[in-house]
C-alpha cells in the first residue's frame, strides 16, 4: 500500500476520536503527530496513513491486556 496523508474528516472515522481528543493525545506525544500543509493559524493539515495504522494496530495488539484499576475509595 502506498502511504498517503488523511484529513481529520477521514482521521475521525478511521480512529473515532474527536478532534479535541485527537489533539490531546498528539500533545501527550501518544498518538501520530499530524503533518501542517501551510504556514496559517488555520492551515490544512494531515496524518501519514502508515503511522494511524501502525497506531491503530499498537492499540489492537493491547486489546488483551489488563486495564489499570483505579485506586479504590475509601468510605467516609
């Protein structure tokens, strides 16, 4: 397969993720860090497909493992 750019339209149906979410996780470098196509606040932008893939399959990989518990409350 060739690696191309997606749109956070196509970006979103691929992980179905907000964009908000999207966002939060690039800032916590946990998730592809997206591509800016112009200099503008409000530029296009893109993610390479081969990395959400490779993102996606991380994740899939994962999909057995326990989840963490959060700490019990104590009562009052």
């Amino acid at each position: 397969m060739q690696d191309r750019l997606v749109g956070k339209k196509e970006l979103r149906t691929l992980v179905l993720y907000s964009d908000a979410h999207i966002a939060r996780l690039e800032a916590a470098t946990q998730f592809p860090k997206r591509l800016r196509l112009g200099n503008g606040p409000r530029c296009r932008v893109g993610w390479w497909l081969s990395e959400v893939m490779a993102w996606l399959q991380s994740k899939s990989a994962n999909r057995d493992a326990p989840t963490p518990r959060q700490p019990e409350l104590e009562p009052a």
